[in-house]
C-alpha cells in the first residue's frame, strides 16, 4: 500500500476528531486565561503612592521603616521592593543585582502558562485547517466511489471540513487576544517595577531634588 492509499484509508475518520481536539485546546485556553485573569487582578499596588512613600522613609535614612512598609504588600513591585531593601546596606551595586534577581523569578510566574495561549493561538488555525483538508478527502474519495451521486455525495464532507477551519479560528482568536493583554500587563508591572527599584535607589543615595536643594 502506496503513502497515499495510507494516508486516504487514515482520512475515512473524517474531520470530526480534529474538532475534538481543539475543543480540548479551548477548554485547556479557557482555564488558563481565567487563572491569569484572577492572578493579574490581584497585582495591583499603587506604585506611585508607593514610590513616594518609600523615598521618603530612605531620604528619612529609615530603611527598616520602608522595610516595614512592603512587608505585607502583594504585587510585582512590592516583591522585589522587598528583596531590594533586604540589600540596602551592601551599597547600591548589591540593590540592583538583588531586585534584578528578582524580577527574573517574579517575570517567569507572570508568564506562567502564556506560552499555551500562544502556541494555541498560531497552531489552532493550522489544526482546524488539517481537519478541512483531511474532510475534503474523505469528501471527493467517496464521490469516486459514487461518481453517479453527484453533488450531494460531498456537500456533507465539505460541509464538515469548512466547520473544522471556522473552530479552528474560534479557538485562536481568543487565545491570541488573551496572549496579547496578558503580556501588555506584564510590560506594565515590569515598568512599575523598574521605577520603584530606581526610586529606591534615588532614595539611598539621597538624590532627589529636596535633597539638592538643602
């Protein structure tokens, strides 16, 4: 038996199946973005508040007090605030490489599982189109086994196949709009992040305009 005659007897499964498999991706989709959503909605400090009241407790040259401050504060930037300030006292250099540590561990948790909602969000479409492909097969090799049916014999199969392209879209569209907002937040509490981690900075070596102008 040919390849062909191999992959033609292998496409009599039609392309239902395909479609089980990216209701399967979906469902896999859907759990990890409403994880995400939940974990993201509790990441939110007010880093400009934050930000100020920390410099003014290190311009204060009270850095137990902004130790204190964060202790029990949840988010990103309070995370790494935390193993920063632990720092404070082995000079600026020990500062930065500590909270660059940090938001290492801290990104790799945010990113948790979104490489799922990328690769299902690129590979749906490709999958749903197998499946199309794998029907039109089954569609036009019935029709050469009941040439005299005519049109009806493949309208089903190809009916089949084209709904296996559209789940296939239903599946990533979805995937990809989550991908997208998940990481522009990301993008944002990384930000926050690197300026609270420059404020505090500021704050040990007292540079700051009141400062100055002393």
């Amino acid at each position: 038996m040919s390849i062909t005659e191999y992959f033609k007897g292998f496409s009599h499964l039609g392309a239902e199946w395909v479609m089980w498999v990216l209701v399967v991706l979906s469902l896999v989709s859907i759990s990890i973005m409403i994880e995400r959503a939940i974990y993201f909605f509790g990441l939110r400090p007010n880093v400009a508040a934050l930000i100020d009241d920390l410099r003014k407790l290190l311009l204060n040259g009270d850095i137990e007090g902004a130790r204190k401050h964060v202790e029990t504060m949840k988010g990103v930037a309070p995370a790494v605030a935390r193993i920063a300030l632990v720092n404070a006292e082995r000079g600026p250099i020990s500062v930065e490489e500590a909270a660059a540590s940090a938001m290492i561990r801290e990104k790799l948790r945010l990113e948790k599982n979104l490489a799922y909602l990328g690769t299902v969000g690129n590979n749906a479409p490709f999958v749903g189109l197998f499946g199309t492909v794998i029907g039109i097969i089954n569609a036009f090799n019935d029709l050469s086994l009941n040439a005299t049916g005519g049109a009806s014999t493949v309208m089903a199969g190809i009916s089949e196949a084209l709904v296996a392209t559209a789940v296939g879209l239903l599946v990533a569209i979805p995937a990809v709009a989550a991908f997208n907002i998940f990481q522009r937040r990301i993008k944002a509490l990384l930000g926050d992040t690197q300026a609270l981690i420059h404020a505090i900075l500021s704050g040990l070596h007292g540079n700051s305009p009141q400062k100055t102008e002393e």
